[in-house]
C-alpha cells in the first residue's frame, strides 16, 4: 500500500474533540484502561461521522523536561493529571451531528462511562483550528507503545481570563509553528481549547467539574527523536513571550496510542478490540482482515464507515 499523508489525512477534518479523563479510585488503571480500549472504545468505531478516533493512555507529568523558569509552573498536582485522552476528528459539522443523533453516542456511550471514568470534561475545538503541522512517523492507524518519544504538552494561560482568540494565536503561530520547523521533531499537532465551563459529552452519574482551579486551553502532541529536545524548543522561543501567555505546561507522556477509527473507517482494534488482534497477528490468520469477511461479521455499513465513492 502507498504512504499515507498522516498530516493531509488529518487536516482534512473542520472539527476535533478532546476529552480529559480521570479513572475511577476503586478500580485498577489496567481494568480502566482495558475497558477503555476494548469495551467502551469499540462502540466509537461503530457510530457513524467519526473520522478519526485515538485513545492516549498517559503517564504522569515530567516536569524535569524543562529549564526552570520561575515565571512558569511545569508542576500539577495528582489528582489534577488526567489519564487518558480520547481525541476525534469529524470532517464535517453534518459528520458530528450524525455521531450525536446516533443512539450509541446519545445514549449508550454516555451511561457506559461510568464503568470506568471517575472524572470527565469534553472540549469541542474551534473549527479548522486544530492542525497537524507535521507527521514524519506516517503511521495513520498508530497501535501500542510509540516508537519515539512522544507527549501530549497541556498548556494553561497566564491569566485566569485571558481571550482565548489571541492565547490560540500565540501557541499556533509563536510556539507549535516553529517548533514544528525542527529537524527533531517528528510529529506536532496543536488542538486550541475554547474556555472550559462543562463538558460538551455528558455522563450521567460521572462528575464534569474539573479536578483543579487551573484548566488548559490548548495541547500539542510532540512525537521527537529525543526527550531531551524538549530544552531547546523551549529554550528557542522567546521566554517574554511566553511568559506573558502561558503560566504553565504540564507534560505528559504518551505511555500508548490505540487508534480504533483512521481516515473514516473502523481499524482491526476497532472492529475486534485489541486482544483478538494480537491473537490474529500471532497466529498468522490473514484471512481474518479479509474485506468481505470483516462485511459478513460486522456489517457493510460499519466496516466501510465513511469510505465514499472516488475515495
């Protein structure tokens, strides 16, 4: 099969949603984390207008990634790190609206969150303003651990009532662009955050209030050859500026990447979960990613998902 332009792929997209998620306190993160992936995840990929679907399963913020500048915080407190962060890509506003009408979004998707997210907010970005700068991993479908290192960098605004329009300016144009430029730098994309009041996915019974005073209003995903790079990316961008912007950025590693939906169609992770993947892979079962046999299973409609004439 021929490359796939990650970026172009992505970019395609007008609206992107991201949602924060704590675990529940009386369950293991794996139990979480595995039901995540393989229970709540699979009913995503089997609702219309998705374009894109990933779960990141994050590890705890590193602040020692970065110089000490005593005008920006690099520390948060615990409860306040999230640990997983769902992100979707609707190529259209009619796309979106044919993912919430449908009844698993509406209502099954909403009570099964509960079963394993203690905490939950949902942000819908502004339209076409989330972008992928850069991809030289090129691996649209992205499963497991990454292989390079790579973060989601969560950024919190100066001021408690800082404009939104010109805090997404800056980190578009100031921070994500010319980091963007650097050789190092694998893969960037920057999600704008509007204000965060409640969340824009509700779930009945799971609390919407976010665990902490300071709530961010953008992130990028950093995909780099070397974590040490983080130092001189912060190092070339100009700290007045920054400083005036941004009072802190938590960073948090990408422990896994699972993508259950790619360029409008359901993964292998998506239709089956990722155990009978490996199971399929390890047992050498091609026959099983057959296109007319994955249809049979799962239905025409299903496994094609947004694929469209001419595409």
């Amino acid at each position: 099969m021929a490359p796939v332009d990650t970026a172009r792929e992505e970019n395609a997209a007008d609206l992107a949603l991201t949602a924060f998620c704590w675990w529940r306190a009386d369950l293991p993160h794996s139990v979480a984390e595995t039901y995540w992936r393989d229970v709540h995840g699979i009913m995503f990929a089997r609702a219309p207008g998705l374009w894109q679907y990933r779960q990141l399963r994050l590890a705890a913020n590193r602040p020692d990634l970065w110089p000490a500048d005593p005008r920006i915080s690099f520390t948060a407190p615990r409860a306040a790190q999230p640990h997983g962060m769902p992100h979707g890509l609707f190529l259209s506003e009619s796309d979106l609206t044919a993912f919430a009408r449908h009844p698993l979004p509406a209502r099954t998707i909403p009570q099964d969150t509960g079963n394993f997210i203690g905490r939950i907010g949902a942000l819908l970005s502004p339209r076409r303003r989330g972008t992928t700068l850069v991809d030289r991993i090129g691996d649209p479908a992205a499963q497991g651990s990454p292989r390079v290192p790579a973060f989601v960098l969560c950024f919190v605004p100066a001021a408690p009532d800082a404009a939104a329009e010109a805090f997404h300016e800056y980190l578009v144009d100031r921070v994500a662009a010319p980091w963007s430029e650097h050789p190092g730098v694998l893969r960037l994309r920057v999600e704008p955050l509007p204000p965060y009041d409640r969340s824009v996915m509700r779930s009945p019974g799971v609390p919407h209030r976010w665990p902490a005073e300071d709530t961010y209003l953008g992130w990028i995903e950093l995909a780099v050859r070397d974590e040490n790079l983080l130092r001189s990316l912060l190092a070339g961008t100009a700290a007045d500026g920054l400083a005036r912007y941004v009072g802190a950025v938590h960073t948090y590693p990408i422990r896994e990447i699972y993508t259950l939906v790619s360029q409008g169609r359901p993964t292998d992770v998506g239709l089956r979960g990722y155990p009978a993947v490996q199971a399929i892979t390890a047992a050498g079962a091609t026959a099983q990613r057959d296109q007319a046999t994955l249809e049979l299973l799962f239905g025409e409609e299903t496994v094609r998902g947004l694929d469209r004439p001419g595409r």
